[in-house]
C-alpha cells in the first residue's frame, strides 16, 4: 500500500517538470543591416548614430569601425523610421531610412507570450551619403542573417 502514494508523487512530479517551456526572453528580433560601397563590403571609420524618427530612442550609439548594424523593430507599427547621423573629422551628415513591413504573430507554446515577427516588404532612404538601399531578406526572425544592405556614395 505505501507503494501506491510513493508511485504516483513520482508520476505527478515527472509531469510537473514536462510542463515547462524554453521561452525566449527577448520580446522583439533586430535585423541586420550591412554596409557596402562599389559593391564591396566595407568598414564605416566615420562615428555613426541611429535614431528612430520622431523619438528619443537612440538605437546605435556612436559606434565607430562598423561593417553593420543590427537593430531592432518596432512591435506593431506598419512602417518603422530611422534617422542615420554619420560624424567625420569637420562634418555631419544625416539619411532617413523608411522601413515598410508586415508584422507576423509568432507562437511558439501555450507557457510563452507571443512573439512578433516581420516581413519587410519596401525600403527606401533619402541620399545624403546613402546611394541606394537592397532588400537581402525580408523574413525578420531568430535568424542571424543580412537583411539589408546599405550601399553609400562612392568616396570623391
């Protein structure tokens, strides 16, 4: 008889430590953003700065000898809006960068929240320093991969 209650305690506790999930515990994905010039890859050893327009989240801050970014988007909103100050010896130059996507509920278990993930359908940037932008990957996800490059002026 003491074997019965032993016997199911052990059964209770095996599916107890069953019903816990491996959430993530990051509530949003960044994508990566790459930097070329004249179709190479190339490394920016001007001062860089990312803003979200209208805001004051500042989301790289004064990052120097960069080849990328890796940055964050917005939870719901349909286009996301940045602002890319670039300081040199004696300038500043400012290019606005305007992301379209569609956001994509991502459920992973009944213990975790729902995550958001996107899929950038347009880009588009004024030209200051930046000639033109190309759209790699539009799948933002758990995946480490570049998603936009971000091709500048050909240096006078």
């Amino acid at each position: 008889m003491r074997r019965i209650p032993i016997l199911l305690l052990s059964c209770l506790a095996l599916l107890g430590a069953c019903d816990q999930a491996d959430c993530t515990l990051d509530n949003s994905v960044t994508y990566t953003c790459n930097f070329y010039a004249e179709g190479s890859k190339v490394t920016l050893n001007d001062i860089i700065t990312v803003t979200a327009c209208g805001t004051d989240s500042v989301l790289v801050n004064q990052k120097q000898g960069a080849t990328g970014i890796e940055l964050p988007m917005s939870y719901w909103n349909e286009e996301d809006t940045l602002v890319l100050r670039i300081q040199g010896s004696g300038y500043t130059m400012e290019d606005t960068i305007w992301i379209k996507k569609n956001n994509i509920p991502h459920f992973e278990s009944p213990d975790c929240p729902t995550k958001m993930f996107h899929l950038i359908t347009d880009v588009n940037s004024t030209h200051t320093f930046i000639d033109s932008l190309s759209l790699v990957n539009p799948n933002v996800n758990y995946a480490d991969v570049e998603n936009i490059q971000i091709h500048f002026h050909a240096a006078d």
